[in-house]
C-alpha cells in the first residue's frame, strides 16, 4: 500500500483559531474576535460590543503569531510537504475596504511562507477563512452586500502579487456551503441580521440574505481565479468544501429522495457552480420552492463560466443520515445535523465516524468534476490528557486517522485523482464550532486552556511519530 509519488502530507490551521495576536503589527477586527468561548453543550456567543472580563479565545489562540517558526519546525520534524493555512484578511486590510494593504501584515506572511519554503514544505493558502473583517459586517452585513466583491479582490490582488513565485496553491473561500445553513451565514458571510448579542448558534437567520451572499462569493470566487492566472499561470486556485456525506436513513424512496434533495443543496450546489461555472438547475427549484430570490448582475453568468476551479478540496469528519421521516431526532454534526446512522460511533461532540464514506464521497467527487482532489481537512476532535509521564497517548486519533487514510488509498485504488492530505489542527487549536481549546485535534498539545490559563507550551503526542512514520513511508505504514 502507498500512495503517488510526490503526495503531499502535511496539515491544516486558521489563521484566527491559532494566530492570536489579534490587535498587532496593524491588525484590524474579525468577526471571530467578537465570539466568546463555548463549549460541547452550551454555545458560544456573538457579542457586538466587547465585554468586560469575557474570555475571547481568537484574542490569543494559541500564539502561533508570535511562535510560528517553532511550530513550522516542528511540521518539519514530521516531514510535512505541504502546510495550509489561511491568511486574516484584517492583518492585510484591517478594515477591509482600505485601499492599500498593510506592509506590516504582508511580512509577517512573507516570513511564514519563507519558513515554509526552507523547510521545503508547499504552502496551500485560504485566502478567506471564517474571518470577515468585522468592519465590513456592520458596514454592508458582510456578504450580503456586492461591494465585498470589489474588496475580496483587492485583498487577492495583494496577496497574489506578493506572494508570486512563492505559493501555488491557493483557495477562495473555506467550506463555502456552510453558508448553504444558518450557521455559516455569521461564520463564513460575516452576516449578522441584527447588531446585538446572540448565541452563535441560534443566529437572527435570513436565508435570502445568505443566498444572496453565496453569489456574490461564487462571482468573487470566478473572478479571484481568472486574476490568479493573469498574474501568474503557474498559480492553482481551488474551491473548498465541506463534504458532509449522507445516505438515506432506510431504503424507502422517500428517504432516497430526501437525501438527494439536502445533497444538493449542501454538498453540491456550491462545487457545482465553482467546477462546471453555472448554476445547477435543482437550485432553481429549491428557490422557488423556499422563496428565495437571487439578484444577478447582467454578465454574472459570463464571469462564472469563465472562472472555474482548477481543483477541488474539502473537509471531511463524518456522515450522517436523511430521512423523510420529520419526528426522527436531529443528530449533532458538523453545520449539517441531519439523523444518527445506527451502524456508526460518534465522538464526544457526536460527529458520526465514518472512514468508508470518505472513500464514497471521493469516488463521487471525482465521478462529477474530473479535477486533481485534496482533503484538506480532517481529524478527530477529543479531549487529551497529559499523563503522569508527560506523554499525551492519543491512540484513539491515531486510530481515527490510519481507518481514513486507508480509506484514501482504497479510494486512490478505485482511479480517483488525490493528491494531497492535510489534516485537521495539526497542531491544537481554539475549535471553530464551540470556541473550545477542549475539542483538540493536534500531533502537538498546547498547553492553552479553555480558562484562558496555560503558557502555550508545545508537546509532541503519540500521533505525532505516528503521523512522521506515515509520511516517512509514504502512506505504507501505518501501524
Ligand atoms: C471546519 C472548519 C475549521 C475547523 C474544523 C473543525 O468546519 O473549516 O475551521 O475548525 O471544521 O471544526 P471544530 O473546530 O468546530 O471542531
């Protein structure tokens, strides 16, 4: 068992979950600065106006803002060959609507990448990640304004041009079709439907406002390409996507055709539009039938189809199922919810473990698009302890890892185009979902925790040799 030659292992963070740092070198205000901490059970908060003696996790995260040569060495010691991470949109533009970027920002990227590159660890950069410049959300509410447009681009137009012969491989907007759900409207749109406090996770919803939104980023998105190559053809942009796999709860048609119907609309919708560079024609039904209208600019068709992706990537954690069936319990999942699969185990936040559907998933993925894939997500999300001895012994993510990448492998069997792997929170870091230092993912504990106490010191895990051992080989031992 192995994988292509020149696969790319490595792994992924956000620049607002470990930066820290959030008011230096000219850094401006992101929406994730304005969410308090949460946990499995009680939600985070949004909260406009700071408060008082309130623990704001992204305000320090892990201090990888002052600490990101040290843990880029440590990336190297597993022998990492490609790093993703995402850069803050208000460290270049920290309002999001200046003209010039900030020099200050700039840099500190510049000598991230260069760290990178020493190492000769390949860059993959989001260039939007779950961090609209709060500024623009109180201006325009985010992203449901088409001047965000105008500014993305400007953001781009600096990174892309600084960064020219340095990175590569770059990716629009992280898990785009979680805007496909109320949760991602605030998260990924930065829209907030009304300026108060409110649980993260039961926002002031405006479907409308959020489709809306999402053609404003796809037309974002097309354009950012087409600018990409302009400035360097070299450059590969991708789409990024949450891929939450379901499968009918039962056999009955009306539960098949329940899941094809919520299929569309989370797991494909987005990457059909960023792939094939138009609309699919269920989205049309499912607008009419939720009365949502989508205003478009004459000549926005033209900019899809001549903007799409050079390749596709996303997330994958777990599977739920659909049902036609209303009085079924809701399961908790990752944005999606939908019904707990009776032949699967969930983790401690009840995300269904399911290695088999990553290696569907990829099979459908490629059967659709025929473009190169990379999972650039995925993990176990656990509390660890630090035992007597001071070892962190994570068999169980080392065991939730070695079933997906099998599962890669069978996948790359079956003819799919997989080129690279970068899992979840390589190293520890404050969870998107709950703002939780609990819910870890790491090769690497940081000794950070959720009452804000901790002195950020890193600890190599068990799945950290693990994981060397596994690039070492090239994905063929992995025991
Ligand atoms: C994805 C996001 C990440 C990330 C991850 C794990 O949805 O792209 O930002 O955090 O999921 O989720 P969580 O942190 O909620 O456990």
């Amino acid at each position: 068992m192995s994988f292509p030659k020149g696969f790319y292992w490595g792994g992924a963070t956000a620049a607002n979950q470990l930066e820290g740092g959030w008011q230096e070198g000219g850094k401006g205000v992101s929406c994730p600065d304005i969410c308090t901490g949460g946990t499995a059970t009680v939600s985070k908060r949004i909260t406009p106006v700071l408060e008082e003696g309130t623990f704001y996790p992204s305000h320090d995260a892990i201090d990888h803002y002052h600490r990101y040569k040290e843990d880029i060495a440590l990336f190297a010691q597993m022998g990492f060959k490609m790093y993703r991470f995402s850069i803050a949109w208000t460290r270049i533009f920290p309002n999001g609507d200046e003209e010039q970027p900030n020099e200050e920002g700039l840099k500190f990227y510049e000598s991230l990448i260069d760290e990178c590159l020493k190492y000769g660890i390949e860059p993959m950069v989001t260039i939007s990640h779950y961090e609209v410049p709060f500024h623009l959300t109180k201006k325009w509410n985010g992203w449901a304004d088409c001047r965000m447009i105008d500014c993305y681009l400007n953001f781009c137009k600096a990174i892309f041009t600084r960064y020219k012969g340095k990175v590569k491989y770059w990716l629009t907007f992280n898990e785009i079709n979680s805007a496909t759900t109320p949760m991602g409207g605030f998260l990924s749109q930065g829209i907030l439907n009304e300026i108060k406090t409110m649980d993260f996770m039961d926002q002031v919803d405006n479907p409308n406002n959020r489709f809306q939104g999402l053609h404003h980023q796809f037309v974002a998105s097309a354009l950012a390409v087409k600018m990409a190559h302009e400035i360097d053809p070299n450059y590969q942009v991708g789409c990024m996507q949450i891929m939450a796999t379901s499968y009918a709860l039962t056999c009955n048609p009306e539960d098949e055709i329940v899941n094809q119907q919520k299929g569309h609309l989370m797991n494909w919708f987005c990457s059909d539009v960023q792939c094939r560079g138009k609309y699919p024609n269920y989205i049309k039904r499912y607008f009419k039938d939720n009365n949502i209208t989508v205003h478009m600019e004459p000549g926005d068709d033209d900019i899809l189809a001549a903007g799409p992706v050079d390749f596709y990537t996303c997330s994958y954690y777990m599977s739920n199922c659909q049902t036609a069936d209303k009085s079924k319990e809701s399961g908790k999942g990752n944005i999606l919810g939908g019904v707990p699969n009776p032949y699967l185990k969930a983790s401690d936040w009840g995300w269904q473990i399911d290695p088999i559907g990553l290696r569907y998933s990829l099979n459908e993925i490629w059967d659709r698009y025929q473009k190169p894939i990379f999972v650039v997500e995925n993990g176990l999300g656990a509390y660890d302890k630090i035992d007597e001895d001071g070892k962190v012994r994570d068999d169980y993510r080392i065991d939730y890892l070695r079933s997906h990448i099998q599962q890669m492998h069978e996948a790359v069997l079956d003819g799919v185009d997989l080129r690279g792997y970068t899992p979840w929170g390589c190293i520890d870091l404050v969870s998107a979902s709950t703002g939780e230092m609990a819910k870890r993912y790491g090769f690497i504990f940081v000794e950070r925790y959720d009452d804000g106490t901790g002195d950020f010191s890193r600890r190599k895990k068990e799945s950290f040799y693990w994981y060397k051992k596994v690039i070492e080989t090239n994905g063929e031992d992995l025991d």
